[in-house]
C-alpha cells in the first residue's frame, strides 16, 4: 500500500517535467539578519523583468515574511495546504513583474518540524503544480536544520549570504561544514552583503575561505559583493523590492548584476535539472518506510 502511494506520487512529480528545465537556487546564509531574503527578491524581480518565468519559495516555514517584504497578503498558506484546507495552487501570489510567490506560515513552531506524512502531502501538493518555471529560488530559515539542510543540498545552486561580522562567518561555515561532510555538497557562491566597499567583500571571502580550504573540501566562488545601502531599508519600509523602488541605488545595480550571472549558471541536463528532482530531494528520507521517491 505503501509502495503504491509513494508510486502515485513520483508519477504526479514527473508531469512537472517539460522541455524547459527548471533552475533551482537555494539562498540560505546560517545566520538570520544577513540580508538574504532582500537578496533573494532581489534576484527574482531582476528576473522577472527579464521575462523569466520566477517563482519564490518561502522556506522559512516558521517564520515566514516574503510575502510581508511585498505588501502582499497571504490569505492561505502552506500550513493550509498540508491541512488539505486548499491546493497549493490556491495560494500562490503574484508579486511584481508577475513573479510566483509560494507563502509559508508564521508564528507555527509545527511548521519547522513535518512529519512523514506531511512531507509525503508537500510532495503531492508540489506534484499537482501546473505552473511552468524557469527559477526556482528558495528563501530558507536561518540556522542549520534538517529543513534548511534538505533545501540547500536538493538545489542545483546552494548561495552563502554572509556579512562582516564573526557570527555571520562562524554560521556560515557551519553551515558549509554540515552541507559538505555529511550531504556531499561540495560547491557554493557566496554573496558578501552590506559590505563598504568591494575590497571588503573580497576580504570578507577571503576571511570564510581561509577555513574552509584548511578543513573542508568545498569549492567556494564569490558571485556578488552588495554593497551596504540605505535605500533597502527604505525600500522595506515601502514594502517593495530595492530594484524596484530605487533602481539605481549601488545594491540594486549589484542585485542586477548578481541575477544576469545567475542566468548563464548552467542547468545540469541529468534529473536534478528538474523540478521534480528539487521536490523529491527537499523532503527527509522516511528511515521506516524507505525512500519516499525511488529513480
């Protein structure tokens, strides 16, 4: 009975697929108040204004505030859908330059802790998606649990956002440490946020790679130094995306130009070019019932 269930549901996973693969980014940092959401919404409005089909995940999922950083309202969310209260494509959002907004919860400590059973309904729920994308980008939760694991290493992308401080550097490479050690993800592009100059954010990655090449075998690529701008602040105030409410501002411009290389990141032509692949890897194998999804 089992077996049949998990069948049924790599079945609704594969009809996710399409010619166009999916690229999926997964922006996490290990520390909250590094700035990874702005950057994450960031990238997606760039995106969007290019014409690509973007859709944000808030991982947060207990804690959520993308939707809250857009002036958006969540009616429902993913603890509705999990709930069988609605289908998931009953509370996307539609945010600026028609980016998809899937909305987490807030405030509900069960949300950061699934079971089974929930994970095996999140992988029914994404399999009933019909939404075609282009980028997928996941805003995660701050810290190392098995959510933000399971995100990170089910990306094809896993980006580091990390700002000059010692807490912000100590996380991240625990973050890096687990992600590499114990789930084999060996790559990450880091984003230097808030820095004063670019010869800081050079420093600042020099500063988390002199570690991590010592302990680590981990490849490590600075893909964006953000400079610290006063205008995100007020674009959050606004509840508006920086690039939007102030597009030439130094971050925006970096926003931009972080997103355009994001684009040319080549999109692997194997499974984990898919959707379906990011689904079925995002959620924590069931040590009693097997693997929820086998190839």
């Amino acid at each position: 009975m089992i077996e049949t269930s998990m069948q049924d549901q790599a079945s609704g996973l594969r009809r996710l697929t399409n010619p166009s693969r999916t690229k999926v980014i997964t922006v996490t940092g290990g520390k909250g108040g590094v700035g990874k959401t702005n950057v994450t919404l960031g990238m997606a409005a760039s995106m969007a204004r290019q014409g690509k089909k973007v859709m944000v995940l808030d991982a947060d999922l207990g804690l959520a505030n993308v939707d809250v950083l857009l002036g958006l309202r969540a009616g429902k969310n993913l603890s509705h859908v999990l709930q069988g209260v609605c289908d998931l494509k009953d509370i996307i959002l539609e945010g600026p330059h028609g980016m998809k907004i899937v909305p987490a919860s807030s405030g509900l400590q069960g949300m950061t802790e699934l079971t089974p059973a929930q994970h095996a309904g999140l992988i029914r729920a994404f399999g009933t998606l019909e939404e075609e994308v282009d980028v997928l980008l996941v805003d995660t939760a701050a810290g190392i649990s098995d959510m933000v694991l399971s995100f990170s290493r089910a990306a094809q992308d896993v980006v580091i956002v990390v700002c000059d401080e010692p807490t912000s550097i100590t996380d991240a490479y625990a973050l890096i440490k687990v992600l590499s050690r114990e789930h084999g993800v060996t790559r990450f592009k880091v984003v230097a946020n808030m820095v004063r100059s670019y010869r800081e954010g050079r420093d600042l990655f020099t500063k988390l790679t002199r570690v991590t090449e010592r302990f680590l075998n981990a490849n490590l690529e600075l893909v964006a130094c953000v400079p610290v701008d006063e205008r995100v602040r007020q674009a959050v105030r606004k509840q508006k995306v920086v690039i939007d409410a102030f597009p030439r501002s130094p971050a925006s411009l970096a926003m931009n130009a972080l997103a355009n290389k994001a684009l040319t990141w080549p999109v692997p032509r194997n499974p984990g070019g898919h959707l379906e692949f990011f689904v079925e890897r995002l959620l924590i194998k069931n040590d009693d019932a097997g693997e929820l999804i086998r190839e």
